[in-house]
C-alpha cells in the first residue's frame, strides 16, 4: 500500500490562497508525501481558486448525519489507502486499522465512541497531534483509548521560506497575524493597546490577516463578527490593518515587526503562527492557551490568557526594552530551528509506513 487519502473538516473549503493553519498543514504534508513517492488523494466539501481535490458535497437537509455521510463516502472512496483525516474522527469507525485522526483542535469523538461494539473499533485506530499539550488535553476526556494508539509529530516550519529578511524596525512595532476571531484573543490585544500606548505614545500595532482566514463553507455568523467592528472602530496611524497576506509573504510582514503577539483565549492545539515568528527571528509574546508555552519554550514571553493588564505590561516592557528584544528574536530563531519541517517529514512518513504495514496484517474492517 503506497496510497494515502487526506480528509478535510467539514465546513472547510481548500484554497490555492491564504487559509487556517489547519488547511495549510494538511497542503503541506500532501507535498511532503508526493515527494517521498506517495500516491496522494486529498478530499474536502469544496475548493476553490483551482484547487484540485475531490469533493464529498453533504446534503444539507441531513445535519445530524453529516459526519457519517462525509466520513463514510471517504472511506469507501479510498478503498486501498492509508487515511488520515483531520478533524473527523468518524472516518476511525469505518476504517480503524488503516485510519490516523490528525487533531488541530480539541475534537471529540462521536457520542457513541464508548458504545461496546463501537469502543472495540475506536481503540484501533491511531490518533495524532502536534503537541504533547493537546494529547493530555484529548486523552484526559478519552482515556479508554489506548495511550499507545496516541502520537505526537510537532508542527513544522520551512526554514527556507520562514527566515531573517533585513528590514529597517522603529523598535516600537507589534504584529498580530491570523483570524479575527474572540478565540484568537484580538479582542484582548485591541484592549490592552490603550495601555501599551500610554506607557509607550509611539508604538504601532499591525494586523494582519482577517475574519475569513479559515475559507470556509458557511458565513461567519453576525455573533461572531465582533472583533471586526472593535477592529475598525479603533483604526489609526497607531493601528494599522494589513489585510490578508498570502503565505510566502508573511517573512516579510514578520520583518516589518518587532514583537509578535499571540493572545489566544482558546487553547491551541500547537500555534503555528508564533513558530513563523520565530523563525523569522522576532520575539514572541504568547498566552498561556494550550500549547503556546510548549512552543514558545525560554524564547518567548508567557501571560495569561485574557488578561490584558498583563498582556499590556508585558508589550509595553519589552517595547522599552531593545537589547531584550534582539535576545529574544535570537532565542527564537534558535527554537525554531528544532521544529525544521525535514524533521517532521520523517516522522510523519515512518507513522503513515507503519499504519499502512499494520493494515495489511490487520483484521478486516467490517470486525467489530
């Protein structure tokens, strides 16, 4: 078996553009699996921009059914290939011994999952994250499956893309890049400024990216458009707004900046977005949300999450503090450097070798 099939999330349309970090991880390993000589398959609701994939459109009229109907024609569409699927665990009922679930959120399994007959198929299955952080945070709400049928491949991060540009700094300039969502902490951020700008008059904060980062298939709800509005009513020379930025440049935009602030309130199953930071070599302030610190490790600053008095000193302090911020951009490049993605190439390709070895000398799928 040299065939792997990816699986999209529901609701997520795949892009040639500039999209969530979920969507830009599975892109890449699909890129990582064809060089290492894989016949790669990737699967989603929908595309878009010339996207090739293969759409599993969900009847809308059957809501409460979607992960079954979505789950199941992936399935039986890949009869022959190792799959892995990102935040559909339902794929591992179908098709335990061949299926990893790659989790970029805390996702749980089906309501059912500890059902007897259901149970004996979910242990089977392997289940795969990008921190140890996010591992506990699943396994503690699912320890009858196997700690042995868990694994951890850190994210990683193109060391010839994500790198030091020479740029002229003012010292003074913070970024904040991704959605523009309450889960992103923007809004925590957006607060904290008025105090970041009374103890430092001339900082600058720059925001990239937008609400509609994850393409998706359905509209962001009014609810959740928020961030937006404080957004726009808070514009001025000190706020500056840089939009979506498509991915190759994004070294560029981390140039400009001098600290990079990622202020989740949610916990992050990893934080990409600090790890290209840091490897453009800019310091990092993160929240303590999931595995943010186990990212960041001694290269970063920790507050925590909600927090704005903190996350207010903190930017303010190391704003006044240059030879700190060097230190710490020099810190982070240095951690970077151990997330290379070669290295989690290796690893990702030995777990799919071993998933497609134990699929062959594995019991039948339809066993219960």
């Amino acid at each position: 078996m040299k065939r792997v099939a990816l699986l999209a999330p529901r609701g997520s349309v795949l892009t040639t553009g500039p999209q969530g970090g979920s969507s830009v991880v599975l892109l890449e390993d699909r890129r990582l699996l064809e060089e290492a000589g894989w016949q790669v398959q990737v699967f989603a609701q929908d595309a878009r921009n010339g996207m090739l994939v293969h759409k599993l459109p969900i009847r809308p009229l059957l809501p409460r059914l979607s992960s079954f109907a979505y789950c199941g024609r992936f399935v039986k569409e890949s009869p022959a290939s190792v799959l892995l699927a990102y935040n559909e665990p339902t794929v591992a009922m179908f098709a335990p011994s061949r299926s990893i679930i790659r989790f970029d959120w805390l996702t749980p399994l089906p309501r059912y999952w500890q059902v007897g007959w259901a149970l004996r198929r979910f242990k089977r299955a392997t289940y795969l994250f990008p921190s140890d952080a996010s591992r506990r945070l699943w396994w503690g709400q699912h320890s009858h499956i196997p700690i042995a049928k868990t694994r951890v491949i850190p994210n990683g991060v193109d060391l010839q893309l994500f790198h030091p540009i020479r740029s002229e700094r003012n010292g003074r300039r913070v970024g904040f890049a991704g959605q523009w969502i309450s889960e992103k902490g923007l809004d925590v951020l957006i607060a904290a400024w008025s105090e970041v700008q009374r103890q430092v008059p001339n900082a600058e904060l720059w925001l990239a990216g937008g609400p509609d980062l994850w393409q998706r298939i359905d509209p962001i709800p009014d609810d959740k458009m928020g961030v937006v509005k404080e957004v726009e009513a808070r514009r001025s020379p000190s706020l500056r707004v840089v939009g979506v930025i498509p991915r190759d440049q994004m070294p560029a935009f981390w140039s400009r900046v001098d600290l990079a602030c990622v202020p989740s309130v949610s916990d992050e199953s990893f934080g990409l977005v600090a790890l290209e930071a840091m490897a453009c070599g800019i310091a990092v302030v993160v929240s303590d949300a999931g595995a943010l610190p186990e990212v960041v490790g001694d290269a970063g600053v920790v507050v925590p999450r909600s927090d704005e008095k903190a996350l207010a000193a903190v930017i303010a302090s190391l704003l006044r503090s240059p030879t700190r911020l060097v230190e710490l951009g020099e810190r982070a490049r240095r951690r970077a450097s151990t997330f290379d993605l070669q290295k989690r190439a290796f690893e990702l390709l030995s777990l799919i070798e071993q998933v497609a070895d134990g699929a062959r000398d594995g019991p039948d799928e339809a066993a219960g």
